[in-house]
C-alpha cells in the first residue's frame, strides 16, 4: 500500500524533508505555504493524504480545515489553542517533544547563529556574549562559542539554572538589570515575552533573539533587535530536514 504524505512550511528544511520522505512506498506532495487556506484545503481534499507533516510554527488559519480523512496522521512542532481545538480526535505526533530532535536541533541553532555572524563578516573569538536561559539550545550555544575562545555570560531567572550553569564552569547571572555589564552582544534563548520597556531602556548593545516567535520583546521597540528564527533550516536545510525525517519516521520504515 503506497503511503500519501503532505508536507507543508515555507521553510527550506520542510522542503528537503519531502524529497527525503519520498519513496516507492510513498506518494509525497509539498506546499510552500504559511497558512491554511482555500487554496490548501482543496489540495488536501484532491489528495486525500494518510500523514501531514506541519511546520515548526502553526501555520495561521484563514479557511475552514477540511481533511476528508478521518484517520490522517498529523506531525507538528508547536500549535496554538485554535489547532488543539481542530485536531482533536485526531492522532498528532509533537515532534517538539522529541527529545533526541530537541537536542539535535538545538545544535543545528547554535551553528546557525554562528553562521549568521560569519555571514555578517563578524567573528566570535576574544568577544563577550551574554546568553540569557540555559535550556538546550543555550548550552549547545554556550559550549560552542565557549570553544572558539569567545567570552560567555550566562543570564537566567531561575535558580537551578544559575547554579548549574555555575557548576559547569560559567560566569552565571540572575537577569537583573543591575547585573547586565556590556557586552559585544545579548543572545536571547527564553521562548517567553521578558524584556520590558524598563530593562530594555538599560541595555546598550544588540539583542540577537534564536527563541520561537513572537521572542523575547513585550510591546519593545529597538532598532538593535534581530530576531532570528528557523536558522537550521535557513543555513543547513538539509541537515535539519534529516533531523525531522528520523524523528518523523522512527519506528515506521
């Protein structure tokens, strides 16, 4: 039986991931799409497909969901309340959830952010860095700058984190205002809306944001604000796209 996939994103990463899934005993359709739509409806309903892989970031709802198969399988890295409330009933594989793809993407993230600055003609060695979290991604991140020579601080709210990153031998912070020194830069991995107008006031230099959208800022505006998403599949498609693709498909070939 010839399996029916449909993979949707704008990201170069959901594309190669087609390509990939692709095989004799899969019939493998991609939209490049940020939405659901009319348009995106009637592909779904034309093709009937058994699995549909959903991008990272929920795609926005500008139509009616219309599936025709009940018993389609769905992958998805975050959902809104909105895309809880429409699938359910229906069998969803959170692929965020994953750890191995956690961590393995978190990777991909920190070399991302690295790739950027090369991309801007800056290096990271002999500079300082204030990474605020200490999550997955701000360890990959941390490690990796730490290993070209580059100076780290970490800024975190909570206590555990603070001590362990204190134990694992870095200059750990409470993310205070009276506690931020200058810095050539702060990288921002909390996926949660923290820097308010008053501690923005009191940071001087750019803020480099790798967490999910909408980032770090609660109703800031800062013209040295960069938020930077999705960088695995901007700078290493394929990469990422085979990260997905084990994750997606582990147990099943």
């Amino acid at each position: 039986m010839v399996e029916r996939w449909l993979v949707i994103g704008i990201d170069d990463r959901m594309k190669q991931l087609a390509k990939k899934l692709t095989a004799p005993h899969r019939t493998v359709f991609y939209k490049n799409t940020s939405s659901w739509n009319a348009q995106l409806n009637s592909s779904v309903l034309e093709f009937c497909p058994d699995h549909i892989v959903l991008p990272i970031q929920p795609l926005t709802i500008d139509a009616p969901i219309l599936i025709g198969n009940k018993n389609v399988k769905f992958y998805a890295g975050r959902l809104t309340e909105q895309w809880r409330s429409l699938l359910k009933g229906q069998e969803v594989h959170m692929y965020l959830q994953d750890e191995e793809f956690i961590w393995k993407n978190a990777g991909l993230t920190a070399e991302g952010l690295l790739a950027f600055f090369y991309e801007k003609g800056e290096s990271v060695r002999g500079k300082t860095f204030i990474i605020t979290g200490f999550g997955r991604v701000a360890k990959m991140l941390a490690q990796l700058l730490k290993s070209l020579h580059a100076n780290v601080t970490i800024a975190v709210r909570s206590d555990t984190q603070l001590n362990e990153a204190k134990a694992l031998g870095y200059e750990a912070i409470d993310l205070q205002t009276t506690n931020i020194h200058q810095a050539t830069a702060i990288i921002n991995t909390i996926p949660a809306q923290w820097l308010t107008q008053s501690f923005s006031d009191c940071i001087h230099m750019p803020i480099y944001d790798v967490a999910s959208a909408p980032g770090c800022l609660y109703y800031v505006t800062r013209k040295d604000y960069t938020l930077l998403p999705a960088l695995p599949g901007k700078y290493f498609a394929d990469d990422a796209a085979h990260v997905l693709y084990e994750t997606i498909t582990r147990g099943g070939d």
